[in-house]
C-alpha cells in the first residue's frame, strides 16, 4: 500500500535561516510527489510536484524539493526562511497506474514556525 | 482558487441525522476526492471518483457514501452522523494522469457532530 511519512510534526526555523521539512514514501513502482501548504482556515495551496527528470524541483514562493529515489525521500526547502512560510505543510503522493486506481494520499503534516 | 466550491461551509447536526456534503467544480476534471482532516492525522482520503458513476473508497470510507452523476458534482453522505466524524472535509480535483496531476482544493467544510 502506498503511504507518506512526515517525521516532524513541528519545525522550528530563525527567519533567514535554510529550512527542510521532512518527507518519505513507500509507493510500489514509480511516483508523482507533490508539497502542499495550508494557512489557518484555508484549503490547501499547491507547491511544487515531481513527475521525473530532475532531481531538483522548484515551485511557489521560492521553494524546492529534492527527490531522492534511493532513500524514497522528497524533502522540502528553503534557502532563506521568511516569517510569512509559517503554515502547515503536507507531502503527498500519487501513484502512477492505471488511472482508476491513482489515488493522491498525505501525510499527517509538518508545522513550520518561523521566528523573526 | 480554482473553481471548487464547497457547501455548506459551515454545519451543526445532531448525532443520528443524515449529512449530504456537497462539491461543485467548473473545470471539468475528472478526478474529485473526499478528504477528512483532523489534528494529528493530516488529510486521510474518504471516497474518490474516476468519472461520473465511478467511485472508489480511501482510507477512511465507513460510515460515508458517495455519489457522482455528473462531472461536476460530487457529493460525501454521512448516513448517520455520530460523534467521530465531527471534523473538516475538503473536496480536491484533478485531471487524470494525462494531464496535470496535482489536486486543487475547496475551501472546506466544518462539520460539527453534538
């Protein structure tokens, strides 16, 4: 079965500090990963996804995610942290079968709290 | 936001009533999913659809029906509403995997089961 695993529920980051919220997955064969946020009260925002290719993705307000097929991770990043990135963050992933069967699944969530 | 939307956004219901949470979307996707969040689980899939008439359960689907018959609407049943499903239900959409792949979400709706 596929799953998303978010090992920290909270991250703390100085403002203009990097900052890497934590994401693994377990999808038998090939897949798509995705990086959401989510403001207080709101639906959640797309990020940035990885199809194939480069390793590397850019997306949104300056993040990236790197795709690491060996370690099946899918980090987020951010070179220059802003006290505005404080939200909740989920990973998520979808597998690439048939079609009836590509479900979208997420993990539980990372907060991410940055301090000026 | 892309053309989600979720009604009601807010609701109160008593235990035992049934519930009809409704999604309309007018970007023709065909995927449509149900999604609960609670503190602690993250988003946990409920029902999803394929097309009009294809549905399928996720994670979390007892206690909830679904039902699409037309590529707009889809809607999540709580048949009879109890106390545990007191939580946020986001509606998402995406096209098939032809297409974009990524989910677009509603705003939400709060459900409140006393």
């Amino acid at each position: 079965a596929q799953s998303v695993a978010q090992p920290e529920d909270q991250v703390n980051v100085a403002e203009g500090n990097p900052l890497t919220v934590k994401c693994t997955y377990s999808v038998s064969g090939n897949p798509y990963l995705f990086w959401y946020v989510q403001y207080p009260n709101r639906g959640l925002q797309f990020l940035l996804k990885y199809i194939t290719g480069d390793n590397l993705v850019k997306g949104s307000y300056g993040f990236e995610a790197e795709f690491n097929k060996s370690q099946t991770s899918f980090h987020l990043k951010k070179p220059s942290a802003l006290v505005s990135d404080s939200a909740l963050y989920f990973c998520a992933v979808r597998t690439k079968r048939y079609s009836s069967a590509s479900k979208i699944i997420f993990g539980s969530g990372t907060r991410l709290s940055i301090r000026p | 936001d892309a053309g989600i939307t979720q009604s009601p956004r807010h609701k109160v219901t008593e235990t035992g009533t049934p519930v009809t949470l409704r999604c309309h979307q007018t970007e023709n996707h065909r995927y449509m999913y149900w999604y609960r969040q609670d503190p602690g689980h993250g988003l946990r899939l409920i029902h999803y659809s394929y097309g009009v008439k294809d549905t399928d359960k996720g994670e979390v689907s007892d206690g909830y029906s679904v039902s699409r018959s037309k590529t707009e609407d889809f809607l999540l049943t709580l048949e009879s509403a109890t106390s545990s499903q007191t939580s946020v239900y986001f509606c998402a959409i995406s096209e098939g995997l032809e297409g974009g792949v990524e989910a677009f979400f509603g705003q939400g709706t709060r459900l409140t089961v006393v």
